[in-house]
C-alpha cells in the first residue's frame, strides 16, 4: 500500500501507514468496523483442518485490533484439474468450524480457478473507537507478553522433507487451530497499550513492526520465548523456510545478537509463523495479573519476552 496516493477522510482511525493488522473506520462515537483480508496455501495435508488453520490466522487480525469478528467471506483459489471438489467442500467445513468458534457469520464468498490452491476470509469486525489497539503505540518501560510458541514454519519444512520429529504434529496443529479469542479479551482488563499477532514476518520482524517510528528499542529474552517442539531440531537440521531468509536479511540489521545465543534458537525468532500468537504490550506491573489470567484461561505458553524502552536509535537487542 505504501507509494499509494490515498486520502483519509475524517473517520480513518487506522490506515495502512503503519502495517497494521486490521483497517479501522469510525461508523458512529461508539463504534467503528475493523476489516481485514488474508489467505494463505496448504500448510498441512488434511483439507479440514487446514481450512481451520486458514480462518484462524484471518480471524486473529480483529483480535490483534482489540475487535470482536461478527461476520466474513470465503476467498477460495482452486485448482479444479488437480482437486475434486470434496477437498473444497472440507477445507471450507473447516474454515465454517473456526468460524462458529469464533461466533461469526459466513455470508458468502467467492472462487476463482486458479493453479495454486489458497484459502482464506475477509473479516470484518466491531470494536469502540476509543478501544481500537494499534500495534505501534509502545510506551517506556511496557512490557511485551507472547501467547503462542514460535516455529510453525520449520516445522511444517521439516513435514515437507519427512524429518518432523515424532511429537511434533500434534502441538504445531492445535496452536494454529486455537483463536487468539481468549487472549484478545483477556488483554483488554489489563490496560493494553499495543498488540500484533506473530504471522509471516515472525517474531522479530512484528517487534520491529512495534517500534513505529518511535525513538525506543526492544530487549528480547530469548530463553523466555516459549517454542514448538521439533522446531530447533528443525533449524538445526537446516530445515529453514525461504520466509526465514528474507525475514533475516529485511530486519536482521536492526538487531544486536547475544555471543551466548544459540543460532537455533536466532533461526526460531526470524520464523514466518501461521497463525501465531498476540504480541501484548502492557505496563510491567500488570504484567503478572495478565499472564497469570492466560494461563488460567489455557493459554499454557503465554509468557514475557521483552521490555520496550527509551532509546535515541531504533534496535531489538537479542539476549
């Protein structure tokens, strides 16, 4: 969207400008639409549960926004010489499944014939313009709590090359298949200053996203950052996805790397994640009480990663 010569009228609360996870539009004093768009290719065999996989990661944009999804579009590439259209019909069941999780309406759709098969929704949502969450507005001394274990992305290159270690199947579907639901409503209770959700740019990259264009840095806990079983056998393997890379060479220049940190566990942090989990950024003094509340609330790998401070360069320090 960047370049785009594009003109807000006065209802634009969240445009474009900060890639942020959802557009934000003032509709009255007490509400505004939050609408967002994704979609993404198989990242498992099984046609449900990847339709699933695809709602979830479309539906966590509203969340990450501190919105409530109330209805959505299916958005379906097919290749219809290479599928039969009973795979249609279950990766949409499983797309429907998430949906009725989230208690939201599917009101339709639309489907192309195209090469590579993608599945994903449009999703608008509501939320109070005074309660919009930015992912940008990161304060000194904030605190920054991770919900959901990194690694989907080596994981599902270790998949690929038939190297995924046994136990490792289980924990990378069912973290992609958890709405970040739980955690959105639990973040507002605890005086949320900033939230994203960890998708393609992996940890690192949505950190940066953090930062805006504020004079602050990020001092990450790398030990702290909870991870998927398999993943740092998979790094360690060499099995890295190509999103790794480019992950890597756009934002690695902005970070300063411990001596002591393991390059598996560096290779974890710059992983494209699929519907991964909430970035929070709270005072630290409510951090306890939120963190506490998750795990209450199921939400077992929710934990504290990172402190934002004050600083006159922009960086993310990895210790």
């Amino acid at each position: 969207m960047k370049g785009l010569p594009l003109t807000y009228d006065g209802n634009v609360i969240v445009g474009p400008d900060t890639s942020d996870d959802a557009g934000v539009y003032r509709l009255s004093e007490s509400e505004a639409l939050v609408q967002t768009v994704d979609y993404i290719t198989p990242i498992v065999d099984d046609p449900f549960t990847f339709g699933k996989i695809a709602a979830c990661n479309s539906l966590s944009d509203v969340y990450a926004m501190g919105g409530r999804p109330v209805t959505a579009l299916n958005i379906v590439c097919f290749p219809t010489k290479k599928f039969s259209l009973d795979v249609l019909r279950e990766v949409l069941q499983g797309g429907l499944a998430a949906l009725s999780e989230a208690e939201t309406q599917l009101l339709g759709g639309h489907s192309v014939d195209d090469p590579e098969f993608k599945y994903g929704l449009a999703v608008t949502g509501i939320v109070r313009p005074d309660r919009a969450v930015r992912n940008d507005t990161l304060r000194d001394g904030d605190v920054i709590v991770l919900t959901k274990p990194l690694g989907t992305g080596l994981i599902a290159t270790a998949l690929k090359a038939g190297s995924a270690g046994e136990g490792a199947m289980g924990p990378f579907v069912r973290s992609m298949t958890t709405l970040n639901r739980a955690a959105a409503l639990i973040m507002r209770g605890h005086g949320v200053h900033a939230c994203t959700d960890v998708t393609g740019f992996g940890l690192i990259g949505h950190l940066r996203e953090m930062l805006g264009k504020n004079a602050m840095e990020i001092i990450l806990d790398s030990e702290r950052v909870p991870v998927l079983p398999g993943a740092r056998d998979a790094a360690s393997g060499g099995l890295i996805p190509a999103g790794m890379y480019r992950n890597r060479d756009f934002i690695g220049s902005l970070c300063e790397t411990g001596t002591g940190v393991a390059q598996d566990l560096v290779d974890v942090l710059f992983d494209p994640q699929t519907s991964g989990g909430l970035l929070i950024a709270v005072e630290e003094k409510a951090s306890e009480a939120l963190v506490s509340e998750l795990h209450g609330a199921g939400i077992a790998d929710a934990a504290v990663v990172a402190q934002a401070r004050n600083s006159s360069i922009q960086r993310i320090i990895i210790t």
